[in-house]
C-alpha cells in the first residue's frame, strides 16, 4: 500500500546492542532526532484507543502536542 511505503520512509529505527536502560537508549537517538519533535513508541507495547472520537493514541498525543513534552497513559485495574 502506498500509504504505508510513504508512512515507513518517515520511520527510523534505532536498536540497542543490549538492554541497557530508556536513557541508553534516548541517547542513542539524539543523533537521529538532531533537535526535533519526536515519537517514543515501545516495539512491546500495543495500544487500543477508546476515545469517543475514534482518535488513535498517537493521534491524541499528536493532537495534544504544542511544543512541549507529552505522555499518554491509561489506569488499568490491577486484577484486569
């Protein structure tokens, strides 16, 4: 799908050698990023949006970007 192909030439992945902590591996992006806005995404992580206006996550979180820094979270319950 061109969609995609145009989506993936926007995407740089930058791999730690090991497991080494978050800041490791921040640091190791600061070269790619070179000062610009950026999107942290966890490879184990899926989200499922449930906003009421059908907004994916990082579509809320590029929404609510305004310069500054912004986390997306949700509270589960800890049995669920």
């Amino acid at each position: 799908d061109e969609v995609l192909l145009a989506i993936g030439e926007k995407i740089t992945f930058v791999r730690q050698e090991k497991p080494s902590g978050i800041s490791d591996a921040l640091v190791l992006c600061e070269q790619e990023v070179d000062g610009e806005a950026f999107l942290l995404a966890w490879g184990d992580h899926f989200c499922r949006s449930t906003s009421p206006e059908n907004l994916s996550c990082v579509g809320q979180l590029l929404r609510a970007f305004t310069g500054r820094s912004v986390v997306g979270m949700h509270c589960v319950d800890k049995d669920g």
